[in-house]
C-alpha cells in the first residue's frame, strides 16, 4: 500500500489512533478545528481526515484536497461536510450513527428532570447561601407528558426510558417510525404541543430543518412546559425561546448546540439565553462522553481504515454501499463511475482485451453513482489502469494491492 496520511482534528479519541498505525497509516493530530482557510492549507497530502462539528468541509476546501480519500465524522451530523461535493470528487465520507446515543439519551433525561424539579434554581440559590426549601413549581416526571420531534436512534430510545420513569410519550416524525412501548405518534408537530409538558428535538442536520422551531412554535407550547434541543443549532431560534423563558410562558429550557459555537476550548461563548432563570446551558456535550467517544474514535476509524485497504464503502453517507469479501488474489480495483448503463460491461469488456481475469466482483448504485470492486487474477498494469481511467463514465479509481 502507498503510504497513507491521516488528519485528526477536533480532539478525537485517542483509541482511533492505534487503528489508523495498525494498518500503516501516519497519524497527525490537531486539537481543535480548523477554519476554510486552515483546512485548504493544511489538506494536501492528507488521504484521510477526521473531524467532528466543529470543522466544515466546503467545496472550496475539496477544491484545495487533491490527495483527500475519505472524510470521518467522528459524530452523528455530517451537515458540516459537502457531501455531493465529496461524492463527485470520489471522496468518501463515514459517521458514527448510533455510537453516542444513549449518551445524548441520558443527558436528556438528567435535563428534563433538573428543570422539571427546578433545580439549577435550588443549586444557584444554595451556592449563594439561601436556603430556599420551598415545592413551588417542582413537579415529578411520573404521569407528565414527553413530545419528542424526530423519532430516529436517539428519539426512540429517548422515549423507551421516559416511559421507565413513568411518563406518557407522544412523537412527531416526517417518516413512518414504528412507535417504542406505549408511545403515540400525533399527526402534526402543532398537534404535539398542546400535548407535551416537555418537548424535546432530536432532528437531524438537513437544510429544512432550518427554523423548526421560532416564536410560533414557543407560544404554541403549553405554560410552564420546559423545552430541550440537543440537536443542530440552527433549528431553533433563540432570541424567541429567551422572550418565552423571560415572560414566564416557558418555565425552563436546556441547550447543548447552538446557531454559532467557539472553535475551539477556552473560546468566549455568547448567547441571549446566558443568566437566564432555569435554563442549562451545555457546550455541545450531548455526546461526550468517555465511553461514546471511544467507541466513536474506534468505529469511524475502523470505517476510514476498511475503505483505504480494502475499498468497502459499507455505512458511507455519500457513495454507494458496497462490501466484497477479503480477497487474496493479486489485486483489487476500486472504480467510482457516472451511473449510466453498461458501466459494468465496458469495464469487464476492458479487463478481458488485456487478458485480466475477474475472481469476484460487485457493484452498487446510488442516484447518479456507481461504485465497483473488482477482484483480479493478475497484476494491474499501468496500461490496464490508464484505460480505466480514460473511461468517460470514471470519477475516481484505486489500485489495491
């Protein structure tokens, strides 16, 4: 294999590590993220890049990536990442799908209680000396209502462990999703807000998801519910939610994302929810946790690793998902091409003009892609590559020893 180099960014687990040198791929680490410019500068001759929320890979930043192979969220979002634009570059993106839910999970609940009960105001109001033992406006969670708004891995195992506290649940998803235990899927997300005493989001990071929840949403919730939003930042607005918190038509809130975010550790953090009565401010720590953040650094990795020597694509946002046996013939061929009919014949046809045998092969499509391995019985030559890659269907192809 030709050397291979690996970019961390971010503070990603130290367990990824290990993964990448195991397989004798560089490791060079960075601790925080990088802006468009930093990123374009420091990307060529970097074949693998990790990063997680932070870092935002543009097209321009693509651009600036000749070398780029694969991009590793080492998180759940990959809304930070130019998906199509890495697509029909060949460039390969990964995630961690379920590695930090029941972190997230947790969280929420630790939340939902600590301002159902009031008691970021009791901890305030103790640090400051007074003993405040009063029950006003501390309620128990049994026989209140949850509504969470998207029913995906965190929102379905979210309401599984609401319910084991004993509240009821009610769910909005645009997509059919099988309901946990008693819980109720509602028709609208208006309909869910007259319901719920805690609404909390669990939306993914598409475009339309922009704005879900502004002042309508707010003054639609009923009084004295509490809301949470560990999700994307950029679905809620603020200003509206701190007018809600303010009036006393709210009577808590717990954020963990938010529409802007400190590059870095040690960054100064602003919003208009800061010093707000009953409301948990977290610095984008749904996630992070030590044991999701090993099994991120170890799964992402594995998946960045995998691609690199053996070409599978299983799980990738981006590219169509193909996986082939390991294979001990003479090589491998990864060819990503244009989704048009015959791909598959040309090359085969190609391989057999120069006395190339086929010992397995497979292929899979998505939208305006196709990918194919091609297991090969004889050495690749550079006449039999460079006719490859003269196929006007080619977008990128790898040599695999």
């Amino acid at each position: 294999m030709v050397h291979v180099k690996a970019l961390l960014l971010e503070n990603i687990h130290v367990d990824a590590t290990p993964i990448f040198e195991r397989a004798g791929i560089e490791v060079v680490r960075h601790a925080g993220a990088m802006d468009e410019a930093e990123l374009a500068e420091a990307l060529p001759g970097v074949h693998l890049l990790g990063i997680r929320s932070g870092t935002k890979v543009t097209e321009a930043v693509l651009d600036a990536a000749p070398d780029l192979l694969a991009v590793g969220a080492f998180c759940i979002g990959t809304n930070q990442i130019d998906l199509a634009g890495a697509a029909v570059r060949g460039v390969a993106a990964f995630n961690a799908p379920f590695s930090n839910t029941r972190s997230v999970v947790e969280l929420a609940i630790a939340e939902m209680i600590s301002l159902t009960r009031r008691l970021t105001e009791k901890n305030d109001a103790l640090h400051r000396g007074l003993w405040d033992k009063s029950a006003k406006g501390a309620h128990e969670m049994r026989g209140r209502t949850l509504g969470i708004i998207g029913y995906g891995n965190i929102g379905s195992q979210l309401s599984v462990l609401a319910e084991a506290i004993g509240m009821g649940v009610v769910y909005y998803d645009t997509a059919d999703k099988l309901p946990m235990g008693n819980a109720r899927k509602v028709g609208s997300v208006d309909e869910l807000l007259t319901l719920a005493d805690v609404v909390t989001l669990h939306v993914d990071g598409r475009v339309g998801n922009a704005g879900l929840f502004e002042a309508k949403q707010f003054a639609a919730m009923k009084p004295g519910a509490v809301f949470l939003n560990l999700s994307r930042g950029f679905v809620v607005d603020t200003e509206a939610l701190a007018e809600q918190i303010r009036s006393g038509h709210l009577a808590g809130a717990a954020i963990d994302v938010f529409p802007v975010e400190p590059k870095a550790q040690g960054d100064e953090f602003t919003s208009v929810l800061r010093g707000l009565p009953n409301v948990i401010l977290t610095p984008h720590v749904g996630g992070s946790t030590e044991e999701a953040q090993q099994d991120i650094g170890r799964f992402v990795s594995a998946k960045l690793r995998d691609y690199i020597t053996t070409g599978g694509t299983s799980l990738s946002v981006n590219l169509p998902p193909v996986a082939l046996e390991s294979h001990t013939t003479t090589g491998r061929l990864a060819l990503l091409h244009h989704n048009t009919p015959g791909v598959l014949a040309t090359i085969n046809q190609l391989l057999a003009e120069h006395d190339v045998n086929i010992e397995g092969q497979v292929l899979a499509t998505r939208d305006h892609l196709g990918y194919v391995l091609t297991d090969i019985g004889a050495a690749c030559t550079p006449d039999v590559v460079a006719a490859l890659q003269k196929m006007p269907e080619t977008v990128r192809l790898r040599v695999l020893g």
